[in-house]
C-alpha cells in the first residue's frame, strides 16, 4: 500500500543535484514514498540512484517533456493521495512534511501548499522561487510575500505563520492528487516557467484554496536547471505568463489588460536589451508570437469561471521600479 505522500523529484542528466540533496530526502521524508521521474537523462543518474538509493522508486519517461509534461506524464504512475513535487536543487529539513499533511488534513478546501522557501547560499534569506508564498498583482505580476522581483527580504520569523496565498512554488510543491488530475495536471504547452501558477489559479477558479504555511522550511539554490539570467527563462516566462492571463481573468478585464501588458513588455524588451543584450530583447518579440501562435489552443482552455477579485496588490511594477517601494 502507498504512503499518503509521495515526493516526486523531476531529474534530467541532474546527478550532482541527486548527490547533494537526495540524502536529506530520504533522511527526512520517511513518512513518504520518494520517486525520482527522469527526463531520460543521458548522463548515468539513474544507475547512481539505483545503486546508491535502492529505496527510491524510478520512473523513467520516454523522451524529456519539460518540467510540466515531465511531471504529467510521471505522476500518472504514482498513486498516492498528495504529490510533493520537488526540485532537485532543495535541501529539506526534518519534519517537513508534517505541518502540511497536517494542514491538508484540516482543511479539505485546500489543495496546494508551500512551506517557507530560504536560500541554500544565503540561509538567513528568502530565496526567489517562492519564498513565503506566492501572489499577484492587477498587471498579472507574479511576486512573493519576501520577494519583490529581485529584492529578497532577510528571514526574521515575519512569515512564520499559516495563510491563504495565490500561488505555490513549483520548488517545493505539494497538492492533492485527486485536484492535480481533476484540472488535468500541468499545462504541457508551457514547458516550463509559471506552470503551477496557472494550475493554482485554475485550481482557484474552481473554488479551492492556495496555502502557505512557515512552521515547514527547506532550502533552495535556485536557477539549477535554467539560469536566472537565460534568455530562453525570458521568454518563457513572458509567454506563459500572457497565455496565463488569456486563461483564467474575467473577460471584462481581459483585453484591456493584455494590450496593456504588451505595451508594457515592449519596453521591458528594451530595457532587457540594454542590461542584459540583445538575445533578452528577442526572447520578448519571441514571446508574443509564441503566445499569437498559441492563442486558438488556450481560448480552447478557459474555464466557464474566473474570479474576478484575483490580485492582491496594483500597479506593483509601477510602485516598484518608479516609486522605489
């Protein structure tokens, strides 16, 4: 019989990553089964697990789906009754897991949760994939209570508490494998980059609850797969984020808003240019064809409902980088 939890690592040619980090997973997760779903990595990280974890389940997928089809097409062999999918690069710490299950098994409204995400190289600090629980602005502006767009905050116990957020980081992301698969899992199209922002929102729409909670840590290094400063991290977060909002705000606001945010992208594509060089400034222009080129299929993907009180700040972009807040 499964354990009630399975922590699901996404692994493709990640072995120095399953070195580091695996032991304490396995150390501190013995309250779940653990699996490792490969990409069909081309270096030897399954022979390693194999021979150095033989508690560890392996699931192997036929070719390298991405982060958001890696996950889908491996889940579908996993039974249990919550996921935690975790990065490759966390370190977690003892009794993590317990604040959650415990969570989940107080409130059965709730169907994602993230614990308090720090940073493994700088461990008084919040790291930027997460930190203490996702939200969102007007614009569609992904950001994080202890992260406001590179701005990270020292960990003070400010967020030690148990709260409602947006989103759940995909670092560290646990959620209940029944809602998982009622809103048909990630969305593959995206590859990676905001995936489980979108699943949270759908998973709102549908009236369920997002949560944080801090009395659970781990620690993240971050930009292990795709570096911070990639191009291709450009332009996916662009377009999955546009395709996003196409798929889950209100209708009333939606057009208005996308113009708007294309507008606004136009001049982040510059300003990209000119800090980071030219291939940032295409990933931009590339982002919005991707998204024209997706646009029948996601229209297809929205939802009868979507709510339409969904952010919790406005004009954060504007307040930030013009108002210096």
């Amino acid at each position: 019989m499964p354990k009630k939890l399975a922590v699901a690592i996404l692994n493709w040619n990640g072995k120095s990553w399953l070195e580091k980090f695996l032991p304490s997973v396995v150390s501190f997760s013995q309250d779940a089964d653990i699996y490792i779903i490969d990409n069909l990595s081309s270096d030897d990280s399954v022979e390693f697990i194999q021979t150095h974890f033989p508690t560890v389940k392996i699931i192997v997928n036929d070719r390298n789906y991405g982060f958001a089809g890696g996950y889908n097409e491996g889940l579908k062999e996993i039974k249990n009754e919550f996921y935690c999918l975790l990065n490759s690069d966390v370190e977690v710490t003892e009794n993590w897991t317990e604040p959650i299950l415990a969570l989940f098994e107080k409130d059965t409204s709730i169907a994602a949760i993230q614990p308090k995400i720090l940073s493994f190289n700088n461990k008084n600090y919040f790291e930027f994939a997460g930190a203490a629980g996702g939200m969102i602005d007007n614009l569609g502006y992904p950001y994080c209570r202890g992260r406001i767009f590179d701005n990270l905050e020292e960990d003070k116990g400010q967020y030690d508490d148990e709260t409602e957020i947006f989103w759940a980081s995909g670092c560290s992301f646990f959620i209940r494998s029944k809602d998982f698969w009622e809103q048909k899992g990630f969305d593959e199209r995206f590859f990676a980059h905001q995936e489980e922002i979108d699943l949270c929102w759908r998973l709102i729409n549908s009236g369920n609850k997002i949560f944080y909670t801090g009395k659970s840590k781990v620690y993240h290094v971050g930009g292990g797969t795709l570096n911070k400063q990639s191009a291709q991290k450009t332009y996916l977060n662009i377009r999955n984020n546009l395709s996003m909002m196409l798929k889950n705000l209100p209708f009333p606001k939606l057009i208005a808003l996308i113009f708007f945010r294309l507008c606004i992208d136009g001049v982040a594509g510059i300003y990209f240019g000119f800090k980071h060089g030219f291939p940032h400034l295409w990933a931009v222009v590339r982002a919005h064809f991707g998204f024209y080129g997706q646009l029948p299929g996601t229209w297809k993907l929205r939802q009868n409902y979507q709510k339409d009180n969904f952010y919790q700040s406005k004009w954060l972009i504007f307040k930030h980088f013009l108002g210096g807040r």
